[in-house]
C-alpha cells in the first residue's frame, strides 16, 4: 500500500524552508525572500515521491514577539507541530543549537522529525561535520540528520526516501495531480507580497499585506484586482513610488511570477490602501484572512 502523510518544514525565521519547499515541488509556489517572518500562514504543498503522496506544510518561523500578527504567525507554526505524521526542522549550519532546543520544548507531542542541516553551501566540510558532532547529544530526539544543499550534492531523493519511511501507509489524500491545496487567488497575494519584499527595504513590507479583490478567467489572459495595504500615508508613498515607479516595478514583478505558474497572460491592477494599525487589530487582520483564535 502506498504512503501518505502531512510533513511540516519548520524553524526559525528565514532558514530556508519556502525555498526548500519549491526545490522539491519543482515550482514557485511559497513565497522566498532573504527578510524574515515573510511567510505568515501555512500552507499545503504537494509531492509526489514514487507511489507515495508527501503533504508538506510550509510555517512561519518560530520566534517571540508582543505583536498580535507574529503571534498569529507562531500559532500558525505551533499548529502545524501538532497536527502532522512527521516534521522535518532546518537548522542553519551556522546556528547555534539554541533554536533547536527551544523547537524541541515546543513539539508537545514529541512528533517524530528529521533534522535537515541547511545553508551547507557557505561553509567547508569540517565545520559541517562539526556541527553534525554538535546535534548528537540529542541523537535521541531525531529520527536523522541529513546535510543539505539545494545548490550541489543534494538530490530529491536524498530527503524525500528518508521522509517516506516515517509516513503512515494510507491512500492518496489529494489528487495526485494538484501541487498545492491552496486556491490561486492566496498564490497570487504571496507573489504580490513577495514581490514588496523584494522591491521595496526596511519594515514597511512587514506593515503590508495584499487583498486580491477579484480575478477574472478570461478567453486568452487572466485579469487580477488587488489592492495592497499599508498602515500610514508616508508608507503608501513609497509603495507607489515617484511618478508611480515602485508600483509598476511590483506589479511587472508579480505578473512575471503569476503567468510562469499558470502559462497565461495576466493583466495585475494594484491599488493602494491605508488602514491604520491593521496589523494589531483583530478585526482588520481577520478581514485580510487572520483568523486570531487566542
């Protein structure tokens, strides 16, 4: 009988887990950037490894913070620990093993999980090893350790024959075809946002967010309204850039990103919006599609 089971990627903020996610899909699907706490939900994305269906869970990363978005964030993570068959933890090479440790008082239920060593491309063998020597104090905690490196050495099936062994034997979950539970209209309000991240410096990206207001499938191109929200007017000035600069610098970004995963033409209409203290209220992030439950 085949195998299936819910995996959730987790770690501190920007180690690496949308980009890893991609690389195994071999699609851009979670968003990437090299700023932390850009992911903010989870989110379902699908492999299919041989005979055996993966369901991997993309969180944001774990940390603290008074804020009531990044604390909907570490919910989110705190979630996906709990709800799944086996997690996989990256841990940057250069990290210390603090982060790990505070992952392994969070996982309550002592959910099996393989350690995935990442960012090896940045330093030499024996600090690899090393750090390896470092883990095996807790080598009774996890199941394996595996070096990764998304750029040489590392193949698919290095990780996902290794992930396949902990899963449950249990019929396809998901249509063997689909890559991401996710509706399209959400993938399109992360490449937006992601192309923010990458546009636009400093914190006003983590004081945005992006409401897709509708998307219309047309014959030959798909016409997508969204409007992008921010906190104060000084924030949307630079969203909309001088003489329009920076919003046509997102919007070409994101229309890019739209048309490689759906191979049609898009039209992207991006409009701003200010709505103050969006990211402390409850009411406000509901609105955007935080559900704060605590």
């Amino acid at each position: 009988m085949s195998k299936c089971g819910y995996v959730s990627v987790v770690g501190r903020p920007n180690a690496g887990k949308s980009s890893l996610l991609n690389w195994l899909v071999g699609e851009k699907i979670a968003l990437v950037s090299h700023k932390a706490n850009a992911t903010r939900k989870r989110s379902n994305i699908i492999v299919m490894h041989k005979d055996d269906q993966i369901i991997f869970v993309d969180t944001p990363g774990l940390h603290e913070t008074e804020k009531l978005l990044n604390q909907f964030m570490l919910d989110e993570a705190l979630k996906a620990i709990g709800d799944c068959d086996l997690i996989l933890f990256l841990a940057p090479v250069t990290d210390k093993l603090t982060h790990y440790e505070n992952f392994l008082e969070r996982n309550k239920k002592n959910t099996k999980h393989i350690l995935l060593l990442t960012k090896i491309d940045n330093v030499g063998n024996n600090e690899v090893l090393e750090k390896i020597k470092e883990y095996e104090k807790h080598s009774d905690k996890y199941e394996a350790i595996i070096p990764v490196s998304i750029k040489k050495q590392t193949t698919h099936d290095d990780i996902l024959d290794v992930v396949v062994k902990y899963l449950p034997e249990h019929p396809y979950l998901y249509d063997p075809e689909i890559l991401t539970t996710e509706h399209m209209r959400d993938i399109f309000k992360e490449f937006i946002r992601e192309s923010i991240f990458e546009n636009i410096s400093d914190e006003i990206p983590y004081e945005t967010d992006v409401k897709i207001n509708r998307v219309q499938e047309k014959k030959d191109i798909d016409v997508v309204n969204a409007t992008i929200i921010v906190q104060k007017g000084t924030q949307k000035g630079m969203i909309v850039g001088k003489g329009g600069s920076a919003i046509k610098r997102i919007g070409k970004d994101a229309r890019q990103k739209i048309e490689r995963l759906t191979g049609r033409k898009c039209y992207l209409e991006l409009f701003v919006s200010i709505k103050k203290g969006w990211t402390k209220d409850k009411k406000g992030l509901k609105e955007l599609g935080y559900d704060i439950t605590f």
